[in-house]
C-alpha cells in the first residue's frame, strides 16, 4: 500500500513526507496532474559484502594449516576398524 501525494504537496511538505515515510515504512507515489511520476521508497540496510568476509578476526585461525580434526586419522589406525 503506498501513500499517493501530488507533487505540489511533496514540494511543500517535503521533509515531514519523508520522516513519516521513514517512520511507517510505506512508500510515497508522487503524482503531477494525477499520472504517478516518481516512487519514493524507505532505504532498506544494506547487504554485507562477501568479498572480504574473511578478513574479519572471527575468521582467522593461528595455523590455518593444522587439521580441524585431532583424532587419529583412520590411515594411523592399526587394522581395518572403519565401520561401514
């Protein structure tokens, strides 16, 4: 549902239309003569990036090269004692 506003109106109460619509979050159709010309919309956040996600801290590991995994390897296991 969008609020519908001519454009005499937009141009005199600009900024109270837009505080209201960042209020409610409705969107506003600016008219001229009754035919739609402009759609002012609230910003909604942006998206993180993903390129770069990974230079954050929670990121990083001390030797990202050591295994996730501290067990034995089934490989150091004497015998076949893998299940399946």
């Amino acid at each position: 549902m969008n609020k519908i506003v001519s454009a005499t109106e937009f141009k005199a109460k600009c900024l109270r239309i837009i505080d209201e619509m960042q209020k409610d979050g409705i969107a506003v159709t600016i008219t001229r003569r009754g035919k739609p010309v402009a759609e002012l919309k609230p910003q909604r956040e942006a998206r993180k990036d993903v390129f770069g996600m990974l230079r954050h801290p929670e990121y990083r590991f001390e030797d990202p090269f050591s295994p996730a995994f501290d067990g034995p390897w089934d490989a150091e296991l004497d015998g076949d004692t893998r299940q399946g």
